[in-house]
C-alpha cells in the first residue's frame, strides 16, 4: 500500500505520525523500550495532542533482534501467530550520551538520541547494513476509510538487490515490486502466489521477518525507490532483523527461528507419476500406466491417484470413488508389491453433496458465519465448507477420514488447495483473526495432515505434497509450485518460484514436469524432464493429458530414463543434502548467491542454481539447445560430459537431450551411488567417489547417508603438490575416480 505522493506530499486523506525524535528508555533484562513521539519537543506545550510510537527491542536468540512498533498499546491483538524457537541470549545494551546500541551477538541496533534525529540503524560488528531514520518508522491514518497502518522502511544500498517474500513467480530480484502477502490460486504467470512468506534477504547478508501472518504489503524500492517499506494494518507492527553474515547463515537462522524442514523419506525422492488431473482412468488403466513404465525400464517410485479418485461433486468424502476400483485395499497391495508407495490427492474442503457435510455440520467441525450457520460457497465445488483446523476436535475427525486410507496403503497426500479461504462474516473455533487466518490456514492443514503420517507411519517416513504455506510451513514437506503451463516461459518462471520459496527456509520443492496447463512439445517435455529430475523431487503431471513419456515420442523415453537413472545414482550425494536441510536449514536447491555470495555475478541469477553445495544446474530453455550460464570463479568439470572448464566468465553452449550444464564445483567429493533403479539403497555399499579439480592446499568433506538420514560414511581430502590425499572413515566399501588432475593417495 502506497502513503505518499512523491518525496514531500501524502496522498489524499493520508495523515502520518512519523518517529521524530528520542523521548526516554527504559531496561528491562534484555528488553530495551524506547520512547518516540511525532513532533520534536522544544518546550513545555509541545507534548500535548500529539501520537507517541513506542519501540522495544529483545532479541529470541544471538543474531536476531526483534523489533516491536507500537501507537496504542491497548489496541486488541488476535491470532494466530507463527510459533517460533527462542534462547533468551545474554542481549548487551548500552549508552552514551548521543546513542543507545542494544547488542545480540554480532548484531547491533544503534538508536539515535540527539534532539529531532530518531535514526535506528543495525550494523554486524562494525559494518553498516542499512536504517530506518527520518520519515520512515510511522503510524498512518487513513481520514476516509478510518483505516490505520503501522509501517517501516530501511534504506536500500547502492548495489543492493532483495530476494524471497515466498514463492514468488516474478522477477527474482523484488527491487521495484510492490508485493502483497496473501495467498491465491493464481497459478505461475501471476504476480499473486501460493506460499507467501513476509521474509525477505538481501546480498548485504541479512534478512527481515514481519511477524504477522497476515497481509503485510510490501513496497521494495518503488514507492520510495531508496527504501524496502513493509507495513500492516493495525496499531503494531513487528519483525525479526536477522544476521547471520551471509545469506545462507541468514537462512540458517531464520530457520533455528521458525522451524528447520523434516527429512521427507528417501522414497519420496524418486520419480512420481500421476493420473494427471482430468483424464478418466480406472485400475485397469493407471495399472497399465505402471505396467509401462517398468516395460520400458522407467523406474518409477510413487503413483499419484489425483482427484478423482473420489466421485465428482463430492470433493472431499475420503471415499474411493467404485468406478475406479472396487477394492482399493487389494488394488493398493498389488501396488504395493511392485516397489510403489500411493499418494492421493486431498483438499481441505467439503462440498454440500459430501456424506461427511452433515456429519462435520452436526459436530461443528465446519466454518461458521457470524449467524451461527456453516460458511458455504459454490466457488470450486457446490456448496462447499471448509474444515476448522483452529478446532482440536475437528483436527482429529479429520485426521480419522485420512487414517483409514491410510490403512489401506496410502502412503502420502497431495495437501492440495487451501488458499481460497474467506475473511469476511466467518468465526473461527478459536477466535482467531480472519484476516491472520486467511494466509495461515495453510500451515495448519498441512500440520495436521503432516503430523497424522508421522504418528502413524513414523518419524521419517512422513511427507505432503503441499501447494500453499505461509510462516513456519517449511517444517511440513514437500511443497510443489503450482500451475504452471507448457512452455519454456512458464518452466523458467517456476524455477524463479521455487529460488526465492528457498530462501524463505523451504527446503524441498517440486513443479509439475512439463506444465500443468495445456500439453507440452516433445522438446519442451524432454527439456523439462532434465530440470524435474535434477529437482529435490519429481513429478510427472498435467491437466488435460497424460505425462508418461510415450505419449510425447519415443525418444523422451530415453531421456526420462536417462535422468531418473542419473538421479537414483545421486542419491548419496541428494539424500546427503537433504540431511543437512533438515538438521541446518539449509535449502537442497540453492539460487548461486547461497553458495556464491561475495561473487557480483551471481547477484541476479534466476536460470541457473546449485543442487545442494556442489552441482551448477542450468536447465535449458530454448528449443535450438542454447543454453547461457554464469561459471563462478575455479575449475568445473560437466558430470554428463566430462568436458572441464574455467569459471570468472558466462559460457554459451548448445546441449542436445542427453546433456545440460550440471557441473560439479573444485574442491568437492562427489559420491554417486551403484544403483540406477532405486533410490532407497545402501548409499555407501559400493559408492564410487568423484574426486573434482582440487587447488593447491584444497580441502573437501563429504559424508554419506543411509536411507534413514544417519550418516554412515565420512570422506576427507586434501591436496599437497602433485597429490591428493584422501581419507575414508564408517561402513560400506567404495572406490575413487579423480575426474581432475594430481595423484590421488589413500591414508
């Protein structure tokens, strides 16, 4: 939302009551209260008539200070709130007679207190980062809406770009956008997204979390181009300033704040295939489908039934719809005996026409008006309720529905939709906010989804396919990107998606290979099945058509072949990354600034990325096979072609199907599995040790998972002149393979 009308006006009805000045402070253990009115004080009179903000900061653990924003303090604050881990760190907070510096590790606020120069500025050690000073902190009326809005801005450097706000369709760098946080089904060629996140980083290395689920409207460098402007409704406004000296430590603490991602299971990893949307399918069909697959020797992992599954009309029953089987169980057994775990497809939403609308109505399980009645609508499906995860009870009603699928043999659910959620004339079981819930809702149903496998299936083996998420919703993968269409656009525009969805702390996603809307070209398919099965996880799925390679031409066949097989001899190496996700937050598909922050060159690139910390992915997007790509600085050697390179320079190549730029980074181990079927395996039974280009006095580190997350496996080197020394500790045998130059050497 926009206030002023250029540097000196506010618009029309607009009235601000801007931080002006220091007025006082007060200590309390860490918690530091500071004192702002909106008129500089020269004499007696002036205090009168006139709004005060206050400011306090504390600090939830080292590195982190909260900002809390207040007008009046008396205001009603209603839920939900994003849960978040706190320390209580030993906070230092000092004074002069000039400034107040509030210190949480190598994070530092410095208050300005000198008559008529409020300025908090936030410095790591020494090094400025950016500030809020004149006209920038402020409560703002609106005269004719009677609306009020707290809001912040902080400078923007020069050379400064920012990144995240969710999973965001738009250009990777948000300088210039205005973004508002609140979930649509607006599919991939929208500015609206799925997964809003108000959590944004910048290449200085530091990140800002708004605490407010709700819809916190962003102006970055467009409204005032010097400024990131974030503000709410309301007379609060908080957030988190966030350093942790790079972007990925950054994104390390923001996820020690909001909860790290589980380990989704190994299986999870591998190919997916699914009915796709709208094709009419029985058992005997999607059993031909398998049938197919392992025909052609298309290793596939996990069969998606979408939805219909369950009849029309009644999204959702939970119910087996008896024109695609008869027996589910027994259907699900026989699955089952052929190495495939079953998701199907769920929504939080029960149409009129469902058995389980009275059942959930009787039992108030459901939404309600403000009249007491059940909130319906016809938008999606006839009739439709929504499920009231804010009500303890109705969590565990619905989880019942789901157990006994899941007593069946369904292995994982598609958590999909729970964005069209209504804010107008609805009580929540809980009192909570609805405009709050409107965003958060989502963490919720996948909580609650989430939370069922774990306890039924066990810690580790849990995992949704989840299309919207809001604060903390990282913890509950996997997340996929939506709509998307079937183009070289859209496929481009999904990966700028999912870069900055990772650098909110989510770290497993997928898309739908190929588009979900309309039907791919052979080529586009092909080109798509390379970028999907180079993902953390794969899926094969559309709308109107089926996605199984034959229906594009024979050779994508071939080629999807080529790359699931690729990806199950990855599996050390993925599964290794994904542990560290999950034990330090640290996103499986990386944007280059991740791993590359002090190289400019990778400031803005949004159509390449690292798979984990050692694999530069460039996926390709032109039909000729061209493909532009920036090399960081060391020696690359491409893991499909063996073809070695310098990096410092962008690189123009022309791949055919078979190859992409995947190349593997200096100073790196790769472990590459002896399985090519399975993505559940011994990783360490035969494991073969890619030793890269190593300089002089490089050093690598590289452990290997078993299939349960434990490391089983450590591998050291070094280099020393002409040689390179490598070390291997734990269970299981391998062998090495030196794809650079220097004598390898065991010890």
């Amino acid at each position: 939302m926009r206030y002023t009308n250029g540097f000196w006006a506010m618009r029309e009805g607009i009235i601000p009551a801007y931080a002006i000045e220091y007025a006082g402070h007060t200590v309390k253990g860490n918690e530091l209260t500071v004192y702002l009115p909106a008129k500089h004080i020269a004499d007696r009179g002036d205090p009168m008539n006139i709004p005060m903000l206050t400011v306090t900061l504390t600090s939830p653990m080292e590195g982190i200070i909260k900002v809390s924003a207040v007008h009046h303090a008396g205001a009603v604050i209603r839920g939900p709130f994003a849960k978040y881990q706190e320390e209580n760190p030993q906070a230092e907070i000092s004074e002069t007679d000039e400034e107040l510096v509030y210190r949480s590790g190598n994070l530092k606020a410095v208050i300005d207190k000198r008559p008529n120069h409020y300025r908090l500025s936030f410095y790591e050690g020494d090094q400025f980062l950016t500030e809020s000073g004149y006209h920038n902190l402020a409560y703002m009326r609106d005269s004719n809406t009677g609306r009020k809005y707290m809001i912040e801005q902080h400078l923007i450097d020069v050379d400064e770009y920012v990144y995240g706000l969710g999973e965001r369709f738009t250009p990777f760098v948000k300088n210039g956008q205005a973004v508002e946080m609140w979930n649509e089904d607006g599919g991939t060629a929208s500015e609206i997204a799925y997964k809003n996140i108000p959590f944004h980083i910048t290449n200085k290395g530091y990140g800002v979390l708004v605490d407010h689920v709700g819809d916190v409207a962003y102006e970055i460098a467009s409204e005032k181009v010097e400024r990131i402007q974030f503000g709410i409704e309301g007379e609060c406004l908080e957030y988190f300033f966030i350093c942790g000296g790079s972007p990925m430590k950054t994104v390390e603490k923001y996820t020690a704040l909001t909860g790290r991602p589980a380990l989704p299971p190994a299986w999870s990893f591998g190919l997916w295939l699914t009915t796709s949307f709208k094709p009419h399918y029985d058992e005997k069909t999607t059993s031909e489908y398998i049938q197919e697959m392992a025909d052609r020797k298309i290793p596939l992992h996990v069969f998606h039934f979408d939805a219909y599954w369950m009849d029309m009309l009644e999204w959702c029953n939970y119910t087996w719809n008896p024109k695609v089987t008869d027996d589910p169980k027994a259907m699900l057994e026989r699955y089952h005996r052929k190495g495939l775990h079953i998701c199907v497809w769920i929504n939080s939403y029960i149409a009129q026409k469902s058995y389980l609308f009275a059942e959930g109505k009787e039992k108030g399980y459901l939404l309600k008006r403000a009249d007491g009645g059940v909130w319906q609508t016809d938008l999606w499906q006839p009739g439709m309720a929504v499920v009231d995860f804010t009500n303890p009870d109705a969590c565990a009603w619905f989880q019942g529905k789901l157990k006994v699928l899941m007593d069946m043999g369904v292995d994982s659910f598609k958590t999909d939709f729970a964005e069209r959620i209504p804010v107008k004339d609805v009580v929540w079981h809980d009192g909570s906010d609805p405009v709050k819930m409107h965003n958060y809702y989502s963490v919720l149903y996948n909580q609650t989804v989430f939370s069922l496998l774990e306890r039924e299936r066990g810690n580790g083996d849990a995992v949704v396919f989840a299309r919207s998420s809001s604060v903390g919703g990282q913890q509950f993968p996997v997340h996929w990107g939506g709509d998307c269409s079937a183009s070289y656009v859209s496929m481009a525009e999904t990966l700028r998606g999912g870069l900055s969805l990772s650098l909110c702390g989510y770290g497993f996603w997928s898309h739908d290979i190929s588009g979900f809307e309309n039907t791919a070209t052979p080529d586009l398919y092909k080109r798509w099945c390379q970028f999907g099965l180079l993902s953390s996880h794969s899926r094969l799925h559309g709308a109107d058509s089926l996605r199984v390679p034959w229906k594009f031409d024979e050779e994508a066949c071939v080629i999807l072949k080529e790359f699931v097989n690729l990806k199950c001899r990855l599996m050390p190496y993925i599964y290794a990354m994904a542990v560290q996700s999950h034990e330090y937050g640290r996103p499986v598909l990386r944007p280059m600034i991740l791993e590359f922050p002090k190289d400019h060159g990778c400031d803005t690139l949004d159509r390449q990325y690292m798979l984990g910390d050692a694999l530069l992915v460039a996926p390709v997007f032109k039909e000729s096979g061209e493909v532009d790509y920036y090399l960081p600085k060391g020696k690359w050697i491409n893991l499909i072609t063996g073809e070695k390179k310098d990096g410092g320079s962008w690189q123009k190549e022309v791949h055919d199907y078979h190859s992409l730029p995947l190349l593997l980074r200096e100073n790196t181990i790769l472990p590459m599995g002896n399985n090519e079927e399975s993505v559940v395996y011994g990783y360490s039974d035969g494991v073969t040790l890619l030793v890269s280009e190593f300089t002089e006095g490089g050093c690598a580190k590289a452990e290997i998972p078993d299939a349960d997350g434990k490391t089983v496996m450590r591998v050291w080197a070094r280099r020393e002149g002409d040689e390179i020394i490598v070390r291997v500790e734990g269970e299981g045998n391998y062998s090495i393979k030196n794809l650079g130059s220097g004598q390898i050497l065991k010890y």
